[in-house]
C-alpha cells in the first residue's frame, strides 16, 4: 500500500492532476493501461475541471471502487446498495483525515469556480497546496479497501 501511496504522490510531482495520480497509481489493479487511465481522469482535476467541487482525490479513489467492486446489472437493488454504502464509507473515511472532500474547502479557497488555466506546478505552488497528502491519503484509503 505505501508503493502506491508514493507512486500516486510522483504522479502528482510529475504534474498529473489528483485524480489521475490516484488512478494512475492502481491501474493495474483495476486492468487499465496508464493511458487509458490517464484520459478517464483528466477532466476531474481541480474539483472536475477546476470548478473547485469534488476532490480529485477523492473522485479517483471513488473510480477504483467502481472498477473493482462495482455493479453491473441495473435491476440489483442490493448490490447497489452494497456499492453505496461501500462509497459512503469511503467518503466517510476521507473526511474525517482530509476535513472534506469539495476541493475548494480543502484548499481554504472563497471561490465557488476557478478559470480553466491551471496554475504553474512551482516550489511554492507544492507548498501551498495540501493535494500532494491529499492524493497520498485517497491512495492509502482506497488500498486499505483493496487489502480486504
């Protein structure tokens, strides 16, 4: 489980948005070639697509239970069940290390929407930013899940 935690904070490092990073660091384990995994996730950095909402973090771990655990058939009732009550732990989890998962209230910002223009990944940036031991506690979270 630390490899990953690790790989997923590299990814991050490398400039990969929260969500990729977390993604990125179990793909093989969900049978997703990097790629693939890569593109699926693009769009929800910044809270999906810096619109500051859901965590990337948290909404990659989310991808993971879904590609591992997920339902199929529409008419399983109790398997969705299962599946969300799987989720709501999961989020239940991720708040109570990270205080939320709404992107901009992890980051202690005002803003409801950011501009599309992602910011320059710089010394400070990383030091401002919690998302670094964000994405190293959604991959730590959701590989716990993954040990079970």
């Amino acid at each position: 489980m630390g490899s990953k935690s690790e790989r997923a904070v590299e990814l991050f490092k490398e400039g990969y948005n929260c969500s990729q990073a977390v993604l990125g660091a179990y793909c093989e384990e969900v049978g997703l070639d990097i790629k693939t995994a890569l593109m699926l996730t693009s769009p929800f950095g910044g809270g999906i697509g810096r619109l500051r909402e859901v965590c990337g973090a948290a909404s990659g771990m989310f991808m993971i239970a879904g590609l591992k655990y997920g339902y199929v058939d529409p008419k399983d009732m109790k398997a969705k069940k299962e599946h969300y009550e799987m989720v709501q732990k999961l989020v239940e989890r991720f708040k109570e290390e990270n205080g939320s998962i709404i992107c901009r209230e992890l980051l202690g910002l005002d803003i409801v929407h950011d501009k599309p223009e992602p910011e320059k990944r710089t010394e400070a940036y990383y030091k401002k930013r919690p998302c670094a031991e964000i994405v190293r506690s959604a991959a730590e979270i959701i590989g716990e899940l993954l040990e079970k």
